[in-house]
C-alpha cells in the first residue's frame, strides 16, 4: 500500500509541476467568449429580429438552424445578453428565458417544459400530479398579471419534439390569443435542418417564423477561432506548430464542428500532461480524435430511441452472428421485426426503418450505398462502421436498454 501511496504522490507531483494549460475552461463548451468570430452578419440578423421586443412588440418567432458547434447558441445567447443590458437600463417588461431540451428530467414531457418555466418565472408547481392543462392556467395567471413580453428559447428544440409531439409549440403559441397584457414568442434552435418540414401543417402555419441558417465554419475559420482559445487556455509555447491546423482540418471534415475542434485541443492536452510532455503535438491530436470517435459512438448509441436502438442491433446482430462485411436493407428489416416481437415493440414499417438507416449513415454509424438489382428493385448495401473493439460495449448498452 506504502508502494501505491508513493506511486500516485508520483503522479500528483508530476501534475502540480507539469501544467500545460492556464486555463482549461476556455476550451470548455459551457465557457462564453467575448467574441464570437466569423458570426457577425448572423448575430446582426438575430438583432433585427428580435428589436422589436425593446419597444414592447411582439416579434415573429425565429427558428435557428445549422450543424453542431457552429455557433447558433453563442450568437442567440450574445443577443438575449443585449437586450436584457437594453431592457435594465429602459426599465421595460421584457422577459427572456432560456432551456436547454436536450435536458431530460426538463424536456421529456410538455408537463416539464412548463414546470421548468414556471419556475424560471419565479412560481412552482408539484414535479408531477396535476392535469396539464392546470398547469397552462398556473402559467398564463404567472405571466399575465401585468403587461409583458416574453421571450423563450428553446435550444435543440427537435429533441423536445421528438420525445413530446408539436403539440405543446402549438399550445404555447396558442396562448398568446388567451392573454389579455402579456405575449409570448419563440425562438427555436435546432441541429435539424428540416426540422419545421416535420411539423403538423397547423403547428407550422401557428409558429410564423422566421429562419436563420448558420453555415458550417471552414478550416480557416476554426483556425482563428482555436488560435483565439488557445492563446488563453495554454501556457506560452507548449502546442507545437501545425496543432491547431491539424485541429481545425479534422474538425472541419466533421461539418465545421468548432465545438468538436475546441473538444480536440483539450483532450489532447490532457493526454499530453498524462504522458509528462512538455508539448502538445500532432500525435496528441490523433490520439484525441480515438477518444472523441469512441466516445461519440457510445454517447449516439445511450441517448437514440428505442426504434433506433432495435434497428443497430439487428444490423450488430448480422454483422457478428454471419460474420458478413457486408449486408442489405431486407436482411436486416427481417431481423429487427423478429427483435421487435422479443422485445414487445411496434414494427416500423421497412421504408421507415430505411430512414433510420440513412440516419445512421449520417451519423457515421454506417457506410452505405444504394444499388439497383433490376426488376427487384433497389436495395442498400450497407457495412458497419462502429469499431469491432467497441461491439462488447454497444451490445451491453443496447441489450441494458432493450431489456434483452
């Protein structure tokens, strides 16, 4: 014991002595720059938008689309941050509140989003127990008991969706003609570029939005955005040269993903000060972008729905029990309606299950690509793309899940 008590004073010491960073929570997603590179023309539009609301307008309700980490919080954030220093110092009633859907024990059910906006509103309801719609009237007697402008932001707005239905978009923007002082309005942030495509026609036409598209950053554009972190978050000449290009080039193979490019450069400083090094190299970032593959597999495999869940399966279950490279759409719509009898579920129909699988396609989970065979049709011919090293650990996360 004496030995192991000596090995990690080892291993602190080397820590307390060795340290690379100045400041790690630079490089960190929960950290607010005080700039934002490269989103000006965005943050201005957002601006435009929602001026309005200073003079105590309702505005039209804006949805924010772009991939992940290409700035669409930060700028919608900047702006919320301006007009609540505007709205102190003009002493209107404008209110902006934020939630993040992605949150379960907030976003999984409607009863939860507005528990969660009570409270940010200053009241309380009991965490379950009573009927949804008395909790819309707790609501609509919280906000209008004097005139005011509300604001809400709803980040990663699809997941919400996904888990409730539109109905509770349609609900909360139907208020507004129930409210005799206040009125609300919406903005939608979301990762899905055709997320509103979805949407029931009547909660479309409800919403009357407004859309901004955030483009993907490029190399060069990550680049600034790095070098603009890392100055603050690294001690004085410890990246080696061609660390951030290489970043920034990984990162914007990823669809321009800056959060993904930031994730990158602090791992690989981790695994730099783990190994006692006095520089974080291009090695370090390889190793960096092993982590975050695996981790990112592993992360998309816990939190997708069950469908989704049965249909990797089936394609795992192929995969290992035939011992193919190789499949095609059929063979594993045939065995995923037999693990959809196992475990109890409702089966997709074989079109619906050919959306999954061009999601996963998306996601990196598979290769595939459509081929003719004649008069048969067509079919996909799909390999997977999940590391074998990592089939143990998908099977135990799916298998836990199913209840297999």
């Amino acid at each position: 014991m004496e030995e192991v008590g000596k090995k990690i004073d080892k291993i602190f010491d080397s820590f307390m002595e060795n340290n690379l960073f100045k400041d790690k929570f630079v490089l960190q997603a929960s950290y607010t720059p005080e700039t934002i590179p490269h989103r000006d023309e965005q943050i201005e539009q957002i601006a435009l938008i929602l001026a309005p609301v200073l003079r105590g307008e309702r505005t039209s309700n804006l949805f924010v689309y772009g991939k992940t980490g290409s700035g669409k919080t930060l700028s919608v954030q900047c702006v919320r941050n301006e007009l609540l220093k505007r709205n102190n110092l003009e002493k209107n009633n404008l209110v902006i509140e934020y939630i993040n859907c992605k949150l379960k024990k907030v976003s999984d059910t409607e009863y939860r989003i507005l528990a969660e906006l009570i409270k940010k509103l200053g009241g309380s309801v009991p965490a379950t127990g009573l009927p949804t719609d008395q909790v819309y009237n707790k609501f609509i007697e919280l906000i209008d008991n004097e005139k005011k402008l509300i604001v809400i932001i709803f980040d990663e707005i699809d997941h919400a969706v996904n888990k409730i239905s539109d109905n509770f978009l349609y609900n909360l923007t139907r208020l507004n003609s129930e409210l005799s002082k206040s009125q609300i309005c919406i903005v939608g942030i979301s990762n899905n570029l055709t997320f509103l495509d979805d949407l029931d026609p009547r909660v479309k036409s409800s919403l009357s939005e407004e859309e901004l598209v955030f483009p993907p950053y490029g190399a060069l554009q990550l680049r600034d955005i790095l070098k603009e972190r890392a100055d603050k978050a690294f001690n004085e000449g410890v990246l080696d040269e061609g660390v951030i290009s290489k970043c920034a080039a990984f990162a914007a193979r990823e669809h321009g993903d800056a959060r993904r490019a930031l994730d990158l450069l602090r791992i690989a400083g981790e695994i730099a000060e783990r190994d006692n090094m006095k520089k974080v190299s291009e090695a370090n970032i390889d190793l960096a972008n092993e982590k975050i593959e695996k981790d990112k597999i592993l992360d998309i495999v816990k939190t997708e729905p069950k469908q989704f869940q049965l249909v990797l399966l089936s394609i795992i279950d192929l995969v290992q029990k035939n011992k193919l490279e190789e499949i095609f759409t059929g063979d594993v719509y045939n065995t995923y309606q037999i693990l959809c009898e196992k475990t109890r579920t409702d089966i997709l129909t074989q079109r619906r299950v050919s959306d999954i699988l061009s999601e996963f396609d998306m996601m990196g989970l598979i290769n595939s690509s459509v081929i003719s065979k004649g008069r048969q049709g067509r079919t996909r011919r799909i390999r997977l793309s999940v590391p074998k090293q990592l089939f143990g650990k998908v099977r135990d996360i799916l298998n836990d899940s199913l209840n297999i």
